[in-house]
C-alpha cells in the first residue's frame, strides 16, 4: 500500500478524528453555532464544500479521495489535509452566518492559525465587525 493509503475504515477513522477536534477545540469558541454535520462524499472534485444557506446548523462535505491527492501532491499528512478542510468550509458557515461575503482569504486564516500557532483569528469569536483581524485567541498550547 503506497504511502499515506488507508483502507476505508481508517479513512472513517481519520475523518472522525478531525471531527471531533474541530467539535472539542474550535465550535465551542463560535458564537454563530453549536452544531454542525459532515459527511465524506466521494465523487466532488473539491477538497470540500459548505452547503450554502445551513448556516444556523451548517453542512460541510469532504472529500477524502480529494484530500488524499492534495496530501500526496503538498506533501502533507492526511490529517491535517482533512482538519484544514473543515476548518475553511466552517469559515464559510461563519461568514454566511454573518450576512458577509464568502472570503476565501479570510476563510483560510481560520485554518492557518489554528493548525499553525493554535490560535483562532478573533473574526471567528467576535461578532464585532469593528475588532482588528491580526488579534488571535489563544486556544491549544
């Protein structure tokens, strides 16, 4: 089996695994919701998308097979692939939640900074429109 190759039960495993990080470290820090649901869809071309408009209990698809090439061709653990993935399409969620517009710079900072330095960009926390983006929350050491 070629490196980072799982059988679909430990691609389960690890879809889950970063499930419920992002349920135990990161929804208990936004405000907008405290619930959101995942599934693992085989045949989209994305890495993953939010299902538009279930912003009050969001909708995020991933996409394994997807991940997978992303990690092979980044270089990247498969884990952190489907972590970062969750994460931006949470982004999503926030921002629609929010009556913004979808940002996919903004929606990046979130998995950037917390898989990088543990830390949630105040955008995610804060609903105050007027607090500056580069505060960060400090969330894992």
């Amino acid at each position: 089996m070629p490196p980072n190759r799982y059988t679909q039960d430990k691609q389960y495993e690890i879809i889950n695994k970063a499930e419920q990080e992002v349920r135990e470290k990161v929804l208990p820090l936004i405000p907008d919701f405290k619930e959101f649901e995942l599934y693992n869809i085989k045949n989209i071309q994305h890495l993953g998308k939010y299902v538009h408009g279930t912003h009050k209990k969001p909708i995020i698809c991933v996409s394994y097979n997807s991940c997978q090439k992303a990690s092979d061709y980044y270089e990247i653990d498969i884990y952190t692939t489907i972590l970062t993935t969750i994460l931006h399409e949470l982004a999503h969620a926030i921002q629609e939640s929010r009556g913004k517009k979808f940002d996919e710079e903004e929606a990046e900072s979130l998995p950037k900074n917390y898989i990088h330095n543990g830390l949630l960009p105040e955008w995610v926390a804060d609903i105050s429109p007027n607090k500056p983006k580069q505060i960060f929350i400090k969330i894992k050491d």
